[in-house]
C-alpha cells in the first residue's frame, strides 16, 4: 500500500485485485455482473489504473512495468508497452487526455496515444511512489514524489524537471492535481498535507492538524468541482479538507491495523475508501457514513453452503471466513467476515440441524466453530495436525480434517472441541470426501505418489475407511487412475464417489450397499489443466468440475460429453466449487472472486 483507487468509467470505482483491474458499481447493482468489470489481462500483479478523462479508456499497470490501454467498454486491447523496469506506482491522465504521467523506478510522460516516451520527470532520487497533473493545456505542472521525501516538479511540453519541495520527513505517498488545475496536493508518511499553486508549481500551505490526527497520510482525492480534497490514513480515518487545508469532517472506522484507509477516491456520488483489509466505505461530502462492501482479497480457497440457515461460506487467504444469504450474495447488503490468525483452508456449512456450527480450519492448524447467524467464532481448538488439505462432515457432530502434515483426523465439534481419532498416513494427502449411508460411514482419501517418476504407470489409489465412534479402519482401496487424485466427491446419498485427477481424466464409483464398482470413465481430456476440485448437484444429476485451467464443466451422470462448458471463471484456477440446496452452483477462485451460476 498505498492502495491505489479511481474514478472509473460511468461513475463506478476502479481498483487493482491481484492481477485483475475491477471497475465496480458502488449502487444496487454492485454484486451483479451488469454493476462490475473484471480486466483479466495482466500477466503480472497490477499496481493501478486510471481512466480517460472521457471515459472511453483505462490505462491499467503492473508490477513488471507494462501498460496497457483498453477500451471501458468492450475491454478490447488498444495498446500495451512497458514503460519501465520494475514496478509502476501510480499512472495520472493529463486532463485533455493526450498525455500519461507515470511513476516507480522513474518518472515519464508518455504519449497516451502511442506509449511512445515524451519526457522525463526528473528531480527525484530514489524510487517514486506518486504521480499528480495539475496547471493548463501547454503548461502542464506534473508532480512526482517518492522515498527520497522530496515532490518534483516538471513542466512542459517539452517535459523537464522544474524545481522541487523538501517539506515532507518522510516517504511522499500521494500527489494529486485539482480538476481544474489550479492547485495540487501532496501527503506522506509524515502527515503531512502540502498545498502548491497548480500553475506555477509555488508552496502555498500546509493543512492543519486537527486533534487526534496522527500517523501517516496514504491517499489523496480530489471532489468533482474541486471544492475538497479528501485523505485515508494510518490511523483509521478519513477526512474531508477545504482547498485550504481546514478540515471539514472526519470519521474512525476501526481500531484495527487492518482498518487503516490507504486508498480514497472521489465518484459522482460521493468520497469512497479502501482500508488495508479490503473493505469499501462510501460517505457524504461531511464525512457521513453512507455504507461499506466487504470482500475478500486474496485467494479464496474454499466454499461451502450452510444449509441450516440457507448461508454461503468461504474461507480466503485474507484471514477470514465470508458469510452470505442469497439475497446477500447479490446485493451486498448483509455480508459478513468473521476474521481469524491466519489463511483460511477449508470451511465446511452444516448439512444437517444438530451441529454446533460451521466448521473452518487454517493453515496453522486450528479448528473453529463458527455461528453464522452472529458471525462469531463459538469455539477453537490449536490441532497438531497441520494445514487441511480436505473438511467433511461424519456426523453432525464430528468432522473429518486430511492435512498436508500426512495425518486423517476425526474431530468431535458437538460440546467442546476435541480430537475423536488420527490416522498417520503413508503420504501427504491430495484430496478428501466422506460421506454417511445405512451401510455405515466412510471416508475416501488419495495420497501424493512420492516415489520416482518413470514411463512405467503407477496406480494412484483411493483409500477408503470406515468410521464406527472413535475409530477408523482401512476397507477398501479403488484403483484406476496413474495420476494424483486431486478431487473427490460423493453424491449426498453417498452410493455414487466421483474422482478427478492430475492428468485431467475423471471417474465415478458405484457402491451396492456392499462393495464399490468402478462407473463412468469416459470424462478425459475435457480440461487443459488437473483438476482441482469436484462437486455434485443435490439430486445427483449433475457432476461438476473446476480445474486450473480456469474452467468449469457440468457433466450428465452416464453421458460421455460435458454437457456445458463455462470458460475463464476464475484467473489463477477454480479452487473450490458447491451447490446448495436449489442447484445454484459457487465457485471460489485464486483470483479472489466469488461467483453464483444458476444450474437450470
């Protein structure tokens, strides 16, 4: 951070989500696919991105220093250049719309038509963080500012290095110029707020510090008439200031490190910011709450459907568990984060009244019963047992974790929470599925093959255990892929297991009550990458797969061709996939999405 927000296209908000750039309404429609714009072209993590002052275009950057222009509306590529070695900071459109000021390594003004370098922004001496535009169309005053504590300014056309300021002690994190050009901006990690004359580039005065601020200034925007300027900092707030430097209003939202507001924007309906945990906050030109979105950053690494209270899960890298209604999932309006230590692996909804909870496991090991009417965390448990690799359900009251430390563990979560039974496995497990018949309860696991790879092929089993109270026993193993299973799934009556696996084939298992029949094999080669995980529909129909090759296939139970193919769901890899109770499908992907498709 700072975390590097603008006004979009058609009043939305554009921001950079790992390497996607999201211009995303902040209305009614802000969770539907009409409210929101993925760009999911950028090989590396993006950095930021601006629109044209006409709105037809985005210029968007990433961490490896390339550009590229896209049309708003189509996404359609116009042109992309890298610009410099390294890291872009930020990118600044001239207001006529010709020119492109860009910071990191450098400062540059390209030709925004062509990319072609039109000068240099000089003046600084170590790495730029900022970028800003202000003055008149053949004057222009740009500002550039960065760990050298210094602002820059150049001038031009031709662009040159002007003069400079040494007013901040610390990193300059933002600069930004007035909509009318006639004043600029700069905030840093000192605190401080510096006012310039945008035309001639001369210091005019420093904002005041009002009681209770402290700590560093991350973001800087200017209104639409340019009649305030508002600022995120490190100490949780946001503050609305006149040209001036006077402070017109100011909020806290949180006491929390990641409530800290490193980004700010300025839209047609009002300021909007972005804490370092990822939440979006809308206020009123006084600093009035008007509303917040949640969401998650980072991967989201599983899904799940609690069917007792009709809730979506999912747990993400960010630290926290997401909660969500139906109504929720589409309008915004309700969703929860319950936040934990760390990186979440698996969540698991309640399939069946009686349980305590929905249960989440992270990567350190813990066990948490969650209540997602209050979304709380009920109970926890510091399990030895290692990241999981899988999470189902035994009973309503015991769960079954696979972790990557080569151990399948039975937890009770009905009282406390305790460890029922542990199984050392021969390997590090690759996937998980249970599930609960008349015949008893059984638990199908796959391990990593460990040995050494020749031409010869070697049976990759499935293990199946039967659980009877506090014990697990090995019953069975079902062999027909020579590749890692990396997916598993039982039907919810638990007679059909579907397995998917590294060389992207799938097959389905048939258990009679007594013994279990390799089923369908024909699925193979639909997919371009192993499969990551699989899912049925309620009725049993319908198998569902996501792979790493971003897409998802629905599949008719006995037919030999995907009956549909929904393409680049998720950039990086569809990680996790359910359905709930209606045949609404989720997935959850390494791009951080989130995604509800309606299965007819």
């Amino acid at each position: 951070f700072p975390c590097r927000t603008a006004s979009g296209p058609g009043g939305r908000l554009l921001y950079c989500s790992g390497e996607n750039i999201v211009c995303r309404s902040l209305g009614p429609d802000a969770f539907l696919p009409a409210g929101v714009l993925f760009y999911t072209e950028h090989p590396k993590k993006t950095t930021c991105a601006v629109a044209s002052p006409d709105g037809s275009r985005v210029a968007s950057a990433d961490s490896g220093g390339s550009i590229r222009i896209w049309d708003a509306g189509t996404k359609e590529l116009i042109i992309e250049f890298r610009a410099m070695p390294g890291n872009i900071a930020d990118l600044v459109y001239s207001p006529d719309g010709a020119w492109l000021g860009c910071a990191g390594a450098k400062g540059m003004v390209l030709d925004a038509a062509t990319g072609a370098a039109k000068g240099s922004l000089g003046g600084n001496v170590k790495q730029l963080m900022t970028v800003g535009w202000a003055g008149v169309s053949g004057a222009w005053q740009i500002a550039t500012g960065g760990e050298d504590f210094v602002v820059s300014f150049s001038k031009g056309p031709p662009f040159a290095y002007h003069r400079r300021e040494e007013r901040h002690s610390n990193f300059v994190t933002a600069a930004r110029g007035s909509p009318d050009g006639g004043a600029m901006v700069s905030a840093g990690m000192d605190g401080l707020i510096a006012a310039y004359d945008g035309k001639t580039s001369e210091f005019k005065a420093e904002f005041e510090s009002p009681a209770g601020k402290s700590g560093s200034v991350w973001a800087l925007a200017w209104s639409p008439d340019g009649s305030k300027v508002v600022s995120g900092g490190g100490d949780k707030s946001v503050r609305i200031w006149s040209p001036t430097g006077s402070q017109v209003g100011s909020a806290v939202v949180g006491k929390d490190a990641g409530d800290m507001q490193v980004g700010v924007s300025w839209l047609e309906q009002g300021p909007v910011s972005v804490a370092l945990d990822g939440t979006l906050r809308k206020w009123d030109a006084s600093c009035a709450a008007l509303g917040e979105l949640q969401g998650t950053q980072g991967s989201v690494n599983a899904v799940s459907y609690d069917k007792v209270s009709g809730t979506y899960l999912w747990g993400a890298s960010c630290q926290s568990v997401g909660l969500a209604t139906a109504s929720a999932f589409q309008t915004g309006a309700g969703l929860k984060r319950v936040k934990l230590r760390t990186s979440v692996a698996q969540v698991l909804g309640r399939q069946e009244q009686g349980a305590a909870g929905c249960v989440a496991s992270t990567q350190d090991g813990t066990m948490w019963v969650i209540d997602p009417a209050a979304a709380t965390v009920v109970k926890e448990l510091k399990a030895d047992v290692g990241s999981a690799v899988g999470l189902e359900w035994l009973s309503s009251a015991q769960v079954v974790v696979a972790t990557r430390k080569k151990v399948l563990a039975g937890f009770d979560v009905g009282g406390g929470i305790s460890e029922a039974w542990r199984i050392h496995l021969p390997g590090e497990p690759t996937a998980l599925a249970a599930t609960s018949t008349k015949a008893g309860t059984f638990v199908a696991v796959t391990i990593a093959f460990e040995g050494v790879v020749t031409a010869k092929k070697v049976a990759r089993p499935i293990h199946i255990y039967n659980v009877e109270g506090s014990t697990a026993k090995p019953l069975v193993q079902l062999e027909h892929h020579v590749a890692d299973v990396t997916a598993l799934s039982f039907t919810s009556d638990g007679l059909r297991l579907a397995s998917g696996d590294g060389e992207r084939k799938l097959a389905t298992w048939n258990f009679d009550g007594e013994s279990w029949q390799l089923g369908h094999t024909g699925w193979s080669s639909s997919h371009t990458a192993r499969i990551s995980c699989l899912g049925w529909a309620v009725d049993g129909c319908n198998l569902v797969s996501g792979s790493l090759d971003r897409h998802v296939q629905v599949w008719n139970a006995g037919e030999t061709s995907a009956r549909l193919k929904v393409e680049d769901v998720h950039k990086g890899g569809v990680n996790s996939i359910c359905f709930d109770d209606k045949k609404a499908l989720v997935t959850g992907g390494a791009d951080g999405c989130l995604k509800l498709y309606q299965l007819a």
